[in-house]
C-alpha cells in the first residue's frame, strides 16, 4: 500500500458498497485554498448544501469561517447545531415554513439567521408571523440577475424596497444576487457576463442606502464566479462545491485548485457478458440529472465505458481484455457531487489511526427537528 493512488483505503475490504467517501485531509486543504483566494475571510459566506453535515461546518468554523448561506431549514437547523454565528436562509420562507424559520430563530438564540424575500405580500405574512411571535427577521431582497429562477427584477428592486421599509418586525440588511446563469469553462467569458451584474449591484445598493439611510449587505456569486467577486468586489462571496469539488467542475474550472475530497466507491457484482461488468452503483448512489456518459468516473478504471443505470445497477464495458472480477472495488468521482451527497445518510472518513468513523449527513433530510 506504500505507493498506492492518494484514493485508496488501506481497509476497503472492510468497507460496504456503495458508499460516500470523505478524505478529511483534502477537505482541510480546500478550507485553506479558498481561505487564500480571497483577501478577507470574513468576506466568505460558503453555501453547505454540498456537504450537509456538522463535521465538515466545525473544519469550517475552527478555520475562522463564521458565516454561511444554506436552501433547506433542515440545512439551517444543522447549523445551529454546529454553533455558526451567521445564517442566511437563500430561500423566500412560504407558508407553514414561515412559523418553521421563526421557531429556528428562536431555538438558536446565538446563531444570527437571515432569509431572502422578492415578493411583499410573502414579506407582509412574515412581518405579521414575526410580530405575533415578538421577534425581529431580518431580510435580504433577493434579485433576479438573469437566471429566472428567483428574485425581483432590478428595475423594480427600489420600489419593493420602499414598500418592505415600512413593514414592521422586518429589518432590511442586504441584497443576494446567484449568477448561477453563468457557468462558461472560459474564465474571460465569466468576467465579461459577471461585470454588468458587479455594476448593478454596486449602483444600486448606492441607491437603495441613500434611501434607508443605512449601509447593505451584498451576497453574490456561487462557485464559477468566486474568483471574480473575491478578487474584484468587497461582495460576500458564496462558493459551496469548493469544499468536496467533482468531475464536472474539476474540467470547467481548471484555474481553481481545489482538490477531489469526497468518492462513491462500489463493487463489480457481475458480469454478464465478456466486455461487460456491473456494479452496486445505480441511480439510487450518485447523482443521475446529467447524461449518462456525465455522472461517474473511475478513478482506477478510466478506460471503462458507461452503457446503462438503473436503480441499484451501472453496467460498464470494455472493449479490451480486462482482469475485472466480482468483487473488485472502483473509486468514482462524481460529476456533481452535491445532489450524489444528499443520496446517503453517512460518509465514510478514516480517523488518524486508519480506523473507520462515520459523519452523518444531517441535512439531508427536509426536517431534523424543527
């Protein structure tokens, strides 16, 4: 085992397939690299919904990280739970969700938790919640940038700011902006689409604080545009996927240098033909929104080609001679390792002596408590 590849466990043969492997080391590298990529870390408000889990949220905090953006209250919860200072919810709480974010606010009194708004009649029912409750929510207005997923438009942004000013039990203090639109491999192709967006925001938090009389906030950007909004804003950046990294950033994004830290492992189950092999890794083990050819690469077995998935299965070819047997054990990278995450209740780490420990995936569920 001397010289094996930095992926292989010295006790695979102890460990169940398929299973989600973390490499503690190479996620504390990642920590560092992007602690080094920008000029201020409290600028860094990394997203959890790549990782979900309390152990990797203390790497964070115990590397003076102290501010974080998540999508689920279940995401938020195991925040709390991890004793993080700052808490954005980068989602507009509707219904019964109101009453659930209120009551997280209020089991965690030393975590400051914020939410996203871009309607007022959702901010109204929030403000009515928060005063029946006695609490203060604070509010970022979510903007729509050009991905049409969420937010206000710009040009209507001040005019729902005036109407939420005026709200009661609501305390307005900054604007989120996701560019998740803009995901080109070509870093100068990134940085043209991100400058007008940077101006935007620039000009219109200008506006929007001679108005409340009151200096905002600005959380923009996700991964692609990371390096940009570090280098060139004094933005609160939001980078999530930095923390395990996968294949499908690994070839986008070369002029980031974080480190795989997490692989599916499983196992040849059969072989049903000469050139064919399957494995325990179906749909149900890693994620499957990509092509078929764009979900999974073996890190010991590159040469494979990928035929089909089904649930539990992932059958795999060769066209050459191959020494695959029932029973061998392949490493694969997910091309998004995020949703591949949220498909397992623990990750496998190995502890300092080699021995196997498990991190719950907390957060994957959509309710731990609360």
């Amino acid at each position: 085992m001397e010289n094996a590849a930095w992926y292989v466990l010295p006790n695979e043969a102890d460990i169940e397939t398929p299973s989600l492997i973390f490499y503690v080391d190479r996620i504390k590298e990642n920590i560092r690299l992007l602690i080094n990529m920008i000029d201020d870390k409290s600028r860094l408000r990394p997203h959890v919904k790549t990782h979900k889990c309390i152990e990797v949220t203390q790497l964070l905090l115990h590397a003076g990280i102290k501010k974080f953006k998540c999508a689920t209250i279940a995401e938020a919860e195991m925040l709390g739970l991890s004793g993080a200072d700052d808490v954005l919810l980068a989602y507009q709480p509707v219904g019964a969700n109101i009453l659930r974010f209120i009551k997280l606010i209020k089991q965690f009194p030393n975590t400051n938790f914020s939410c996203l708004v871009d309607d007022f009649k959702v901010a109204a029912q929030l403000a009515e919640q928060a005063s029946a409750e006695d609490c203060i929510i604070q509010i970022y207005i979510d903007l729509n940038v050009g991905m049409n997923r969420t937010g206000v438009l710009v040009n209507e942004a001040t005019a729902l700011f005036k109407q939420l000013s005026k709200l009661k039990n609501l305390s307005m203090i900054g604007l989120h902006a996701y560019d998740g639109h803009i995901h080109d491999s070509e870093m100068r192709v990134r940085k043209e689409k991100s400058k007008p967006i940077i101006e935007i925001l620039k000009n219109l938090s200008k506006e929007l604080e001679e108005i409340g009389g009151r200096k905002l906030n600005i959380v923009a950007g996700g991964t692609p545009t990371f390096p940009i909004y570090a280098k060139e804003t004094d933005f609160d950046c939001s980078p999530g996927t930095f923390v395990l990294w996968d294949k499908g950033y690994q070839d986008a994004y070369s002029e980031q240098p974080f480190l795989p830290a997490a692989l599916v492992i499983s196992r040849v189950i059969s072989q049903p033909a000469k050139e064919l092999i399957c494995l325990d890794l179906g749909y149900k083990a890693v994620a499957s929104e990509k092509p078929l050819l764009n979900r999974v690469f073996f890190l010991n077995a590159p040469e494979l080609h990928v035929e089909s998935q089904s649930e539990e299965h992932l059958v795999l070819s060769d066209t050459k001679s191959h020494s695959y047997k029932i029973g061998t054990v392949l490493y694969g990278l997910p091309y998004h390792i995020c949703p591949t995450v949220a498909l397992y209740e623990k990750a496998v780490i190995l502890d300092a002596d080699g021995n196997i420990q498990y991190w719950d995936i907390i957060a994957r569920k959509r309710k731990i408590t609360i």
